[in-house]
C-alpha cells in the first residue's frame, strides 16, 4: 500500500482530479486546505516582509490531498495527475509524492 500525497496550487483543477480519480477507480482521498511556507513568512513574519514582491502572482492557498492506493495503482495515478496539472506555462501547478503506507487501520 503507498499513501500518495498532492498538493495542488491550482486549485481550479481540484474537481477535475477528484472526477479522474473516480474514473480510475480510486473511490476515496481526503483534501484539505493548505498554505505554503513562504507565503506564511512573508506575510506574517515582519522580517520576511520584503519576498512578498516575488511571490506576487502566486496563490496563497493550495489544496492537499491524501489517497490511499494500492501499489499497482501508483503508475496510473502519477499518468492522470500529470496530465491534468502538468501545464508548461503554469509551471508550478503543484506536485505529488508516493510514499510507503506500512499500516492502515479504519476505525
């Protein structure tokens, strides 16, 4: 089992990846709201205030997603979140990692 984790700055594409998910068979992932380091520091620490300028542009927010998957799920999972978020003029739209789940226990 791996336990894949998306953060999605885009998060106009968040309804689009949970269809796919769907679509693939993946019925269930947990998504939350989330913030970046950076845009933290430089709005709310005063002596970081200055990186504000070049973030501009950028969204603060981001969604996280958790999906448990099945470890032959992985390389189909990595194909639609790529071909959904990977835009070469949006560079940052994101990104995943796919780690090892050694437990799962619903409760």
């Amino acid at each position: 089992m791996k336990l894949a984790i998306i953060v999605l700055h885009r998060i106009e594409l968040l309804e689009d990846l949970l269809t796919a998910f769907l679509e693939i068979d993946i019925p269930d992932a947990n998504v939350t709201d989330s913030v970046g380091m950076k845009h933290i520091i430089s709005h709310d620490i005063p002596i970081f205030a200055g990186l504000m300028d070049s973030f501009a542009g950028t969204s603060p927010k981001s969604k996280t997603i958790l999906v448990r998957i099945e470890d032959a799920m992985q390389k189909k999972l990595t194909e639609v979140v790529k071909d959904i978020c990977s835009d070469p003029d949006e560079p940052e739209s994101g990104y995943m990692m796919v780690l090892p789940l050694d437990r799962w226990a619903g409760f």
